[in-house]
C-alpha cells in the first residue's frame, strides 16, 4: 500500500512552482489530491499530469464563493478533506518586474498591487482554514500547513508588499494553532528555506544564479512527512524543505526523513519524543 493511500489533500496554487512540486510528491506518495489555480486550464492540465488520483478545481482564494465551491467539489469527490496546503500566492514581480535590481520604495507601490499580493497570500490563508478547518473538527481531525518565508525575505529593503504578507502568514499561522491547541487540527509552516527556481523570479536573473537556487522539489519530502503517520501531534513549530537529509541521489524515504526545527518546540514534547519524530 503507498504511504499515503487514502488521504486527501487540497493544495492552493498547485499548478507551478513550489505548489506544483508539493502535489506531484504527494500524489507520487499515494494520497487523493485536488490541484487548484486561478485557471482552470492549468489546474485541468496539472491534474493530468499527476493522473487518476488528482482532480482539479478553478479556484480565486481571495473570494469566499470560489472557496466554497472548491471546498464542495473535494467534499462530493472524496467526502472530507484530510490537509490543507496553504501554498497560493503571487511574487514581487507583478509589483515591480525588476525587484531584484531596482527595488522600489514603499511609497512607489500601487495600491492595486499590494492589495493583491496580501490578499492571495493572507486573507486567502484565512479563507481557505477558515472554511475547511470546521469541517475538519467535525471529522475528528486534520491538517493545515502554510507555506512561509524566511524572515529575511520579510523585512528585505524593496519587498513590500511580499515580505509583509509572508510576516501576515506567520502570524496568523500561529494564532491559528494557538486557537486550534488541544484540538484534532495541527497547523504547521513550511518553507523552502532560501530562493527557489520558480516562475516568481525576474527575468533579469542570471543563469548561474539560477542554477544556484532550490530546486522546488525540496518541499516534496517535508509535505509528504508532514501528511504522513509520523508526523501525528506535530503542532505549531516550522519546518524548513531544504534541511532534509538525503540519501544517494534522492530524498530519503520519509521513514527516515528528519527536518530541522527552527522555531518552537512543542510545549508538551519530551526530547526522546522530538528525537523520535526527528527534529535535531
């Protein structure tokens, strides 16, 4: 049997990019995943990709219709939803295509463009948990991970509005696992822990930077773990993708998967359990 036969995962944002890499590790693992984008030819054509156990649903994360209706086909297909992979999000470039070169001041960005930069990436965190998260206390548990930054990202000169919405997500990722403590919902962060080859960098970037950056692949053993067995009771602390060991050529198995803890440990973890689950 695949190690994730049976789950059901909803990811946001999943045609490209990090979101893309997170869907194909986890169909490639077992589970029942919907791929969503704003377009629904994408989503049509990344669900094909990754085969009969993914489907695909248009989806606009800012618009609580477009939440609901999403959220009621992953019911009519698979009857409940195990984990949510906040993963959405739009990058600095459709706010100033040369960021990297000419940052802009805060001052200089549109107001249109802020807007929709924070409301892909934190209001539809908020949508997105807030609807799926009752129908997972009802069902006697779940999953939710947010896709984050680091905090350098955060606070980078010329990076508003990305960095301030990756700080939103933070912090609404931990007042969501401080609502949710002693339930059957656990919320985690995720981050790919540097730059990544993804269609959010400028055009001007050179080939051996390029070359230099992640791989989006890295996020696909932490989200594997993550929906795993293994990581039962793992609640509130952050996880970065590319602090996995690796094996010859390839990520391990998650059996033997360890993520760097990089933020707090869970209150009630005793060391022989942290070490057991494979923090270091």
């Amino acid at each position: 049997m695949s190690e994730l036969s049976g789950i059901r995962v909803l990811v946001t944002g999943a045609s490209s990019g990090l979101g893309a890499a997170m869907a194909a590790a986890l169909a490639e693992a077992g589970a029942r995943v919907m791929v969503t984008s704003r377009e629904q030819a994408r989503a049509e054509a990344t669900a094909r990709e990754l085969g009969s156990l993914a489907i695909p649903c248009q989806l606009d994360v800012r618009d609580e219709r477009s939440v609901a209706a999403c959220i009621d086909r992953a019911r009519d297909a698979w009857r409940g939803i195990d984990m949510l992979v906040n993963n959405a999000g739009i990058g600095m470039r459709t706010v100033n295509p040369r960021f990297m070169s000419e940052p802009h001041p805060f001052w200089e960005v549109a107001p249109a463009g802020f807007r929709d930069v924070v409301e892909t990436k934190v209001v539809g965190c908020f949508l997105m948990a807030r609807a799926v998260v009752p129908l997972m206390l009802r069902e006697g548990g779940g999953r939710v991970v947010n896709i984050s930054m680091n905090k350098q990202t955060m606070v980078r000169r010329g990076f508003v509005p990305y960095g301030p919405a990756g700080a939103g997500v933070e912090a609404l990722s931990r007042v969501m696992a401080a609502d949710l403590a002693g339930s059957p919902v656990t919320v985690n962060l995720l981050l790919p822990g540097g730059g990544t080859r993804t269609g959010m960098l400028p055009d001007e970037v050179p080939a051996e930077v390029r070359a230099a950056l992640l791989d989006p692949a890295v996020m696909g053993p932490p989200i594997v773990w993550l929906a795993s067995d293994q990581a039962v009771g793992v609640h509130d602390p952050a996880h970065r993708g590319d602090r996995v060991r690796r094996g010859v050529g390839r990520a391990m198995t998650t059996a033997t998967l360890v993520l760097q803890h990089i933020a707090c440990a869970p209150p009630a973890a005793k060391e022989d359990e942290l070490r057991a689950c494979g923090w270091t």
